[in-house]
C-alpha cells in the first residue's frame, strides 16, 4: 500500500508475481519459467541444462525458450523478442519486472513499460558504457541507458564503484540509484 506504507502480507505473497528477465553470456537461446507457489519467473538465455535450471526445476519453475533475445544486436530478432516479451508480459501479468544485463534490461524494460508492468527494476553488475565501444558508440548506448533509467522505478547495483560509474556518466543521479552488494562473505577468500 503506497499511500500508507502497510502491506498484507498474505494477499501480497499470493498474487504477487515477478518476472525475472537476463541473458547469460555465450548462451544461445532464453528461457522463461514461474515458480508455482510464489509465483516469480524467471527469463533466462541459456542453450544447456546448467544447475541453476535443474535446482529451479526442482522447486516447479517451468522453462519456455525466448530464441530471439541474443547478445548481438540484430533489429529484426530484437524487434520480435521485443514483441514477444510484450505478449508474453500482458498474457502474464507481472507485478514486478527486474531485468539485468544490458540486451535483456534494454528490452525487458520497454515491454514491461507498454505492458503496463507496475514496477520495473534493473541491476547492473558491470557495464561497457565507456572504454569499451568506440566513444561515439559509447555515447549512443549511455544516452539509451539514461532513457531507460527515467522509465525504471529502481536502478540497482552490486557495488558502489559501479553506482559511481553510472552517475559519473550521465546514467541517472545518485539518489535514483542502489547498491545492493553481493550477499556472500568473499573476505575468506582474499588473497594474502
């Protein structure tokens, strides 16, 4: 309830239902699924059966394959995956749609806006806004990331260096964006 900050919390646990949508690299089809008792699902671009899908699978997450959601950028397969994602969303009914990495969160983000999805959220764990495009290149895609930070309600990042990057490059302002850190303790593992 957003005008009095209180939630039932039972009626939101049985008709709240997220979409999470990403592309994993060198992988070369997605894949959807929902998680029957909590409704959450999961869009994922992936071409083998890793342990992320069998443990998913064991708790009633049903995968469909997205093929047209590829790393490249190719307008014709975007422009179907773009529309696929929509239907699919609209079918669906999400309450939430969180997107990561930035072919998925590109897409995901415009067709859960023209879906109506009420809240949008992306994380970025890195981001090849500068240095790794030519610097004309690198400026079409931050002016792209600046247009979809204004229609996400919340942009998160595992690190403050890459909340830094964002805000240093125009991506959005500093207040719009979170960190949320890795949850694992990785200090045992440093080296001496």
């Amino acid at each position: 309830d957003r005008g009095h900050g209180l939630v039932d919390r039972q009626r939101c646990e049985q008709s709240l239902r997220m979409l999470q949508l990403l592309r994993r690299r060198n992988r070369p089809h997605a894949r959807r699924g929902r998680e029957r008792r909590s409704g959450r699902e999961i869009v994922e671009q992936q071409h083998s059966r890793p342990v992320r899908e069998l443990l998913a699978q064991a708790r009633g997450v049903d995968f469909t394959v997205f093929p047209d959601l590829g790393r490249s950028i190719r307008p014709v397969s975007d422009l179907r995956a773009l529309l696929r994602l929509y239907q699919f969303m609209r079918r669906e009914r999400p309450s939430i749609v969180h997107t990561h990495t930035a072919k998925a969160g590109a897409l995901g983000r415009i067709a859960a806006r023209l879906a109506r999805v009420p809240v949008v959220i992306h994380t970025y764990h890195g981001h090849v806004l500068s240095g790794y495009f030519s610097p004309s290149a690198s400026l079409f895609f931050r002016g792209i990331e600046r247009a979809l930070a204004r229609a996400t309600d919340v942009l998160l990042t595992v690190s403050e260096s890459v909340r830094d990057d964002l805000v240093r490059l125009g991506v959005s302002r500093p207040d719009r964006v979170r960190v949320l850190p890795l949850g694992l303790d990785l200090a045992p593992l440093a080296l001496p």
